[in-house]
C-alpha cells in the first residue's frame, strides 16, 4: 500500500489500527499487573488478533441462530397452515361420504358362509365349529345402521323471491312503487267457506227472541285434502228484542239448510260458502278412531272447561273464537299440523313447501312456516317432556345419538339428537349442544334400569353399582366381523357370523313369547352358542395380529362380554339397538333436505314435535290429525294433566272430551260436498 504521508511527517495508525493497538496495550498492562508480564507488545497484539477473530466467529455464529429462528418460525407457520388444510379436506371427505353413500346390506348368504367353512377341518382353531343345525338361517334382525356423521357447513338454500318480484317486471324499464308490506296479504285465490258461529245463549232460547245487528269475521288458512283453504269465522252479534215479532227479521240473512248434493255446486265460483257451525258439529260414529275418518279433511273446536258457563255479560251476544294454538295466527291447526308432519316426518324444506302452496293459490312463507314450528315446539315440548319423565320409570329402554348442524354466522356448528326408545311408550328425541360424560348424565342420570346403548365411553358415567345395567348390541359386534369377512379374513369371520346368525334365529322362533317363556329359551339355546364364541374370542385373540380387522371384532366381543350377556338374565330387553338406529334415521334423512336448524332452541322444539310424530307411529296413530287435535286442546288444557294428551293416551283423552261435549269435529266434506266414501279398512 502505497503511503500518503510527506517526508518528515508521522504517519497516523487507521481506526481499525488504533484499536488493535488500544487492545494490545490493555492486555500487556493486565498482563504485567498479574505478575505474568514480561512478554512484549507483539505477544499481546497476537492475544488481541485472536480474541478479535473469536468475536467474529461468535457474531457469525449467533447471525446463523437468528437465521435458523426465522426459519422455525416459518415452518412452525407452515405447519399450522397444513394443520387447518387437512381439517378442511376432512370435513369436505365426511361431507362427500354423506352425499354419496347408500345404505348396504351387511347379509350374508348361508352358503357362501359354509364354502368359507369347507376350506379346512379345524378352522375355528380353538373352538369347537356349532352344530349345523340352526346355524345356517340369515338374522332376520337388520343389522343396525349406523347414522352417518353430521354434514358439514352447508349454504341454506337462496331466498324465493316476493311475489310482486315474480309477476314480472316493468316493461318500460321504470321503477315499481314500493309496497308496504304491514297487515295481512288479501287472500283471492284459494277457496272460501264462510262458518258462523252463534252464541251459546242464542241457540239455547231460540233465535227468534234476539235480532242481528252485525258481525265479525276473522279470516285464517287452513288446510284440506288437496290444498289450502280460506276459513272465515263469522261470529254474528244478536241483541234481545224487546218483543217476539211473528216472524224474525233476520231470518232473510240466515242461509238456508244444506243440500243433500253438495251446496257448492249450486253457488257461483266467486260466492263464499256460508254455512253454520252448530249445524254441521258432530262426532264419528267410532270415538276410538286411530285412523283419519274424514276423508276430506276436518275442522277440530274445543270448549275448555273455564268456558263451560261463559257468558257475554252484556246486552250484545256474540260468539268466542276457537282455541288456537298461536294468538293472532293466520295458520289454522289443520295447515299446522301439515306443514310439521310434511316437514319433520316426510322430510319436505319448508322452501319447498313453500313452492307448492304458491302453486296451490296463496303462498306461504317459510319465514312464517318456521316462526310456527317454533312457536308450536313450545306446546308440544310440554307433552314430550311429561313423556320422557314417564319413560324413565321403565325398568328398561334403549338409546343413541347422532349429530345435527346448527346454522351459525360464519360456519355451521354440531350439536347432537338423543332418542329414548320405550317400546310400548313412544320414540322420544332431545337436543343438546354437546355430547359428553355430563350432558349424557343430565339427560338419564340417576336411572337405575336397564339401559341398551352401543359401547360409547360417554356413556360410562350411567354404569356401574347403584345405578343403570348396561346391555351391549350384538349387531354392533357382527358389523366388525362382516367387515373382516369382506376384507379377507374368510374361514375364521365365517365361524363368527355363522354363530351370530343362529343367535338371531333364536331370537326370531322366539320374539312373540313372554319374557320368561323368552328368557328360558336364551338360557337353553342361546347360552351354549355365546359360550362357544367366546371361547374361540380368547384362543385367537392371543394370535390374532395387531390392527387386522379380525382382531377389532375380536376385541370388542372381549371388552363388551358382560354388556352382551345381559339378555341371557333379562327376557324383556332386546339383543340389539336396532330400535334406536332405524328411529335415528328420520334425523339422518331430515338433515340431508332441510339441511340445518335455525338455532340451539330451534332444535330442541323440532325435537319435541317429532317425538310426538314419532311415537304416533308406534300407536298407529294418524300424526296430522293428532297434531291438529292437539294444538286446538293442548293451549287450554291443564299442565297437571298433560300426560293425557300423549299418544299413548289421547284415544282415551278424546272418548272423555267427546263424552263430556268439549271436542267436536267441522267434516269439510259434509261443507264443500264432497261425494268422496270412506272405504271400509
């Protein structure tokens, strides 16, 4: 390096020089104060270079650290971003599988069984092979279906348009003049009967003692075999006249007395039928009726009891309403009660209800449609309640649970439906937003029966001494065998499914016997075939590999042998949960229409009106008509008394309401002329 200093002149050290130089001075004066000094300034320059070199090398070292965080975090970043990825290709598989998959049938055929069987002598290596007799009928029990899991997060179905917006648009590109949409719509399209209803006090001293001075109408929809209907309850005000003339003044307003052919045959089409109530009131000629008499649908009225004496109070007379189920309702109980059984029985979106009664004449909102089942759930969540409460006093019933989406801002949620089966009782549901050890505790704690549940740990809260037994389901355990049977594992699933089908055959010869006829025929024949299998479940459980599906039937028959042997000490329960699975199925087909509900509470009031559907079914009742008689009696009736109005009871409920003249019946036949006969069953 050439130097820039004149002749005569010092040249001055650089910055980086006069550090070394600093330094050096540093360490050969700290040297010389411990006594180890008498090394030169070179010495000490050299200690300084290499201390200058370590700094270097641990400023090189802690930026690669800095680098490496940066780069964990990165990766840490990443693997969160795959984390939620895979979630969502998850739910969207699960979301797939419900849309794809069908049901398949788990049967296997007898001879395919014993060609699996013939492969060797000793295949069940371990155990002695059944005897053949008995062994190759196919279960008549289904195996259980097993609901599939929730659908995931779901679009609701985009909103109908109003019915100004559907009539077309303006041809000349203007803009309409905006509607205001408060009050009722002007219903013009759909059928009208006009019924009127005259006051008690009239109809007891006669008509011809008061004068009509005018009327009120209160218009609702109700419902009728094939559509809608216009009812206008007319309820004419009479005051008492202060002489009896010779002839009513009113007698030219009344109409006249029905026709045998049908009045409406003889009105013009844009003349409202006018009939009156009293006329036309009547009960069916067999008060037990499970199936719908009225072949073209009915008007149901009910006195309560606080009514039984009622009186105007005042000099004007006038008729009371019917009981309605909602204050102020346009829905009669006849459209309510076909909306919910169309909705939550036949599965049928309120959206598309709501197509069918726009093409029916007066469309009817879904918006409306779902305020009523809500309003609706809370009457029949009375009923239901009382019901469940009563069920849990059985010594036995069985139960299962399935999930449901609940519609929610950003994405739907997952809560989860129970059902109670009580054969004999009813089919009940309840929902709750979780499903754990203390929510299955609040819903069946404290029972001290018999409870048949498949092998869920929520439910090993419930078990144990001092409360519920458990009764394990033999088709959850064949369901494992009949997978490693299709999976390969022939000779020895063969053995298994062969023994389960003469276990359900027993079961079959046997299910119209008494409990202890029954439990003697398990004790005889069924006992020698379960000791059988599990004898082979300990001797090849042991050989078995790990993670083949021979070996998670073969666990499962191991963890759950107290829980299935329980129907060998018990006639009355089952050996399987079928009941609970094929009740779960109008849940699991429901949420694949209407997809979703609308709220937590939403879903506990579609659970109570199904129950009540539900367990019409097992009473062989007619659901619509039920629900309709009960939505008309139920707002009025005594809670203590509730339990009456169960399907259980309503036949006996209804013969004492009919006895006692609360509960009559409006045949719209006998109003609209209906040649429809009723065919004898």
């Amino acid at each position: 390096m050439t130097s820039t200093t004149r002749p005569g002149e010092t040249e001055l050290p650089q910055p980086a020089e006069t550090e070394r130089l600093d330094g050096a001075a540093l360490v050969l004066g700290y040297l010389q104060a411990r006594g180890q000094g008498q090394g030169s300034p070179a010495d000490a320059a050299s200690v300084v270079d290499a201390l200058l070199r370590r700094v270097q090398e641990l400023e090189a070292r802690l930026a690669d650290l800095s680098t490496a965080a940066q780069q964990a975090q990165e990766l840490a970043r990443s693997v969160e971003s795959l984390k939620a990825y895979n979630q969502q290709l998850q739910e969207t598989i699960r979301t797939l599988e419900i849309g794809f998959r069908r049901h398949v049938s788990e049967r296997v055929s007898p001879d395919q069984l014993r060609l699996s069987l013939a492969g060797e002598p000793d295949a069940c290596s371990g155990a002695a092979a059944p005897q053949a007799e008995g062994l190759d009928a196919s279960p008549e029990a289904d195996a259980d279906e097993v609901s599939s899991p929730p659908p995931g997060p779901a679009s609701p179905p985009e909103r109908a348009g109003t019915a100004e917006s559907s009539s077309g648009s303006d041809p000349g590109g203007g803009k309409r003049a905006k509607r205001h949409e408060h009050g009722r719509r002007r219903i013009s399209v759909i059928p009208r009967v006009v019924i009127e209803s005259l006051p008690p006090e009239v109809l007891l001293k006669g008509i011809e003692r008061f004068e009509r001075v005018g009327a009120e109408d209160s218009s609702v929809i109700g419902h009728r075999r094939g559509g809608p209907v216009e009812i206008i309850w007319r309820r004419p005000k009479y005051v008492a006249k202060a002489e009896a003339p010779a002839a009513s003044s009113g007698a030219g307003e009344e109409p006249a007395p029905l026709p045998a052919g049908g009045p409406a045959l003889t009105r013009e089409l844009d003349e409202p039928l006018v009939v009156r109530e009293h006329e036309l009131l009547g009960i069916p000629a067999d008060t037990g009726f499970k199936r719908s008499p009225f072949v073209d649908g009915v008007l149901v009225r009910y006195t309560p009891e606080s009514d039984a004496a009622e009186d105007s109070g005042g000099p004007v007379k006038i008729a009371s309403l019917p009981e309605r189920p909602i204050d102020r309702c346009l829905a009669d109980p006849s459209l309510l009660a076909h909306l919910f059984v169309h909705k939550l029985d036949y599965h049928t979106p309120y959206y598309r209800q709501e197509v069918e009664s726009e093409r029916h004449g007066f469309r009817i909102g879904r918006g409306n449609m779902t305020r009523w089942q809500y309003d609706c759930g809370g009457i029949a969540m009375r009923i239901a309640d009382a019901i469940w409460s009563d069920a849990l006093s059985r010594s036995w019933f069985a139960m299962d649970a399935t999930g449901t989406a609940i519609r929610a801002k950003e994405k739907h949620r997952y809560g989860h439906v129970f059902v109670l089966v009580a054969p004999g009782d009813g089919v009940l549901f309840r929902y709750t937003p979780t499903y754990d050890g203390p929510t299955v505790t609040k819903l069946f704690g404290g029972y001290q029966g018999t409870l048949v549940a498949d092998a869920s740990s929520n439910h090993n809260v419930l078990f144990g001494p001092g409360k519920a037994r458990e009764a394990g389901c033999w088709s959850h355990a064949r369901r494992r065998f009949f997978k490693a049977f299709k999976a390969g594992a022939g000779k020895e699933a063969a053995f298994a499914l062969q023994t389960l089908q003469a276990l359900f055959r027993v079961e079959e010869e046997c299910a119209l016997c008494s409990p202890d006829e029954r439990l003697e025929i398990r004790k005889r024949e069924s006992a020698p075939l379960i000791g059988k299998l599990f004898a082979w479940v300990e001797a090849r459980r042991q050989v078995v590999p790990e993670h083949s599906p021979l070996r998670e039937g073969l666990v499962y028959l191991h963890n759950q042998r107290a829980a299935l042997c329980e129907f060998l000490s018990n006639g009355e329960i089952p050996i399987h949960n079928n009941a609970s699975e094929r009740a779960l199925r109008r849940v699991v087909k429901g949420r694949r229409n209407w997809l979703f509900h609308g709220s937590d509470e939403h879903a506990v009031r579609a659970c109570a009106i199904t129950s009540l559907i539900a367990t019409c079914q097992v009473h062989g009742l007619d659901p619509e008509l039920y629900l309709q008689e009960i939505l008309t009696v139920a707002p009025s009736y005594p809670l203590s008394r509730i339990l009456d109005l169960s399907p259980k009871n309503w036949v006996a409920t209804r013969q004492r309401l009919i006895a006692e003249g609360r509960l009559k019946y409006l045949d719209l036949a006998r109003i609209t002329g209906s040649r429809l006969v009723l065919r004898a069953r």
